[in-house]
C-alpha cells in the first residue's frame, strides 16, 4: 500500500488565498476524455479542516463540448496566412494520385505486426496533404460525430494500440511526428494531439504515451506531479494529482468554483459531482473540534482524511463570487444546494434553503 501523498507536500501557510485565475490554453482549446479509473484507498489518517486555505483550482484542461475547426475553416485560415482576399479566387488542393500500395491507415499505424520504423519509412514518402486527410478522419471520429460503426473502428484502433509491447520511449524516437500524433490520440482519446495549433515537442509526445507526462495539454506536469507515492499517482498510469479528479480521471476547463474540492493535505482533487455520488461528502464528526454535533463533511480518497465544507464553501465565495457573471453563480449555488441537501446540522440546512430560496427568486425574476 502507498505513502499518503501527504507526507511529500509541504505544510501550506493557513492564511487564506485568492486562487489565482488561470489563463486558457490559446484559442480556447479543450480537449476530451474519458478513463477508466481504479479505486485505490490509503489507511485512515486524522481528520483536517478545508477551510484553512483556498487553494488554486486544477488546470484548466478538458472538455467534451468543444466543437473543432472544420477542414473549410482550417483551409481558410490558411488562405489568409498566405495574404489571398476574400475575393481572390483560390486555388484548389490536389492531392497527386497514390497508389493503393503505397497507401496507409490508421489500423495500420495502430496494429503491431507493421514496425514504428517501418511506417515511420512509409509516412515520409507520402504527401503532406494525405497525412493532414488522415489526422482529419480521426479527428471526426473522436469529436463523436461518427456513426456507431466509427465508434467501433475506434475502440478497436485503441485497443490495438495498449495491447501493444513494443511501443516504448526508445522504439517510438524513431517516429514521425504526425505519427506519434495520431498514436497518441488514439491511445488517450484526446483530439487536441491532432488539432493544427497544436505543436508539441516529440519528446512531450513520448513521454505523453508512456504515461511520463500529463495527457492534459494545458498542464503537461511531469509524473508523477509533485513526485507523490501514494497508492493513487503510483498505480494509475498518467494520473495527474494538480489536474485530475481521484474518482473518474477527468480533467476539465472549470477554476475557482465549488465544482472541484482540494484536500488541503494531500493537495489532490476531487470532482464535487463525483465525490457526492460515491458517498464521499456526507455528516461526520466536527472536524475543527473532534467532538460535539455532527456537520458535513468531505473525505478525501486519495488520503483519506476528513475536511469541513461549511467554511470552505463561504471562503471560496468569498474570494470567487465577484467574478461570476448570474449564470455562473447560480450553478455554484446549486452544488453548494446539492453538498448540504442532506445536512442535519442548523448551519447546513440554514445554508441549504437560503440557496434553494436565492434560485427561486432568480428563476422567478426572470419569467
């Protein structure tokens, strides 16, 4: 059983914070993804308050809504980079005629009876314009606007790809980039990897599919991050303590908001949603006094350790509020309606209905 990650972070100061905002990746770019996670859990520690620190929200990374650029919009683009008007005819593409042998495929790129060198060897005497059709195939299918049958081809590509043993650090250098795009995205699922604003170094690429360097492009932190041992970094291949939740693997664009809970201890993070629907926030003994009436409180399954969340959630309103436009505040009021629903503490449910009667006035108002 891992070392909590606890005893590798150093002790915080316990003066509040303003979690610094964070700045989106260029372009508003967001990515997708979807992992299976395990449920490692470490032995009980004491419990600990939340609300001694506000701490940054994780890196902004991704989301499923993005809708990419279309080939038409990728090519105009490029018309203007070239200085071509708007009413300047264009000239058309034309990809010079390949024959069928000298073609390639993903399921090619994917399965490994055909070497990296080997379609390394066979990419290069193909044109650019063909390898950017490919990236453009696999793209549509990751955006989700694919058939079933698209679905299936991808699910399989990827599962031809983690089966694999030969795809290491060493064999993978002696890919081509574009192909070490396309392996990437398919073994994380992550379209952004072949989105043409995109540039990562082959070595981040590498390091990415190894499991060496967070998947998230807006973090890329080394792993495992901060260097922490506990049962979670160690055994989840490219977990991301600073970015993704320790209950689905998820990342997304979300920052200084309630929808995320850091665990001032053992600085992992926890999807709110998540830590509700596993049981995770819940009535528990006073954190601050260890007796006394119950209040609620969040458990952290990264350490294990308990945190209050009356204080952390008047903290970060307090800090976070003023930058909310209506909408957003009325979805924080919603999670903090949904963390005290079912609180038997005076305070909880004093909170509780002061948010269910703030929605109702807004919702009111506004029809």
């Amino acid at each position: 059983m891992g070392t909590s990650s606890g005893s590798n972070i150093h002790q915080q100061s316990s003066s509040k914070m303003l979690p610094p905002r964070q700045q989106p990746w260029p372009g508003g770019l967001q990515t997708s993804l979807s992992v299976v996670s395990s449920n490692a859990r470490l032995s009980p520690e004491e419990p600990r308050s939340n609300s001694d620190q506000i701490r940054e929200s994780p890196t902004e990374s991704a989301s499923s809504r993005e809708t990419w650029p279309t080939a038409d919009a990728i090519m105009a683009k490029k018309m203007m980079e070239n200085g071509k008007g708007e009413n300047d005819c264009p000239e058309q593409s034309v990809i010079r005629h390949i024959p069928s042998a000298d073609k390639i495929s993903l399921r090619e790129i994917a399965r490994e009876r055909e070497r990296v060198d080997i379609i390394s060897e066979k990419m290069h005497r193909l044109p650019d314009e063909f390898l950017e059709e490919l990236k453009n195939g696999l793209r549509g299918i990751l955006e989700g606007n694919g058939s079933s049958q698209q679905r299936e081809e991808f699910l399989m590509l990827q599962k031809l790809i983690q089966s694999r043993t030969d795809l290491t650090a060493k064999t993978l250098i002696r890919a081509r980039r574009i192909q070490l795009e396309i392996l990437v995205a398919i073994n994380s699922g992550i379209q952004a990897f072949l989105h043409p604003s995109i540039s990562l170094s082959q070595t981040s690429l590498i390091e990415i599919f190894v499991y060496k360097r967070c998947r998230n492009i807006a973090c890329q932190n080394q792993l495992p991050s901060d260097d922490c041992t506990c049962e979670i970094c160690t055994n989840r291949n490219g977990f991301c303590n600073l970015c993704m939740c320790v209950i689905c693997n998820k990342f997304d664009f979300e920052v200084n908001t309630c929808r995320w809970i850091g665990c001032d201890l053992c600085s992992h993070w926890t999807h709110t949603d998540c830590a509700i629907r596993d049981g995770l926030i819940c009535m528990g003994p006073s954190v601050n006094s260890g007796t006394g009436p119950s209040e609620m409180v969040f458990r952290c399954r990264a350490c294990n350790r308990t945190s209050e969340l009356l204080g952390w959630v008047k903290d970060v309103f307090h800090h976070c509020a003023p930058t909310w436009d209506r909408e957003a505040l009325l979805r924080e009021l919603d999670f903090v309606s949904r963390i005290f629903r079912r609180s038997d503490d005076p305070r909880g449910r004093k909170l509780f209905w002061k948010c269910e009667m703030f929605v109702a006035a807004c919702e009111m108002f506004q029809t």
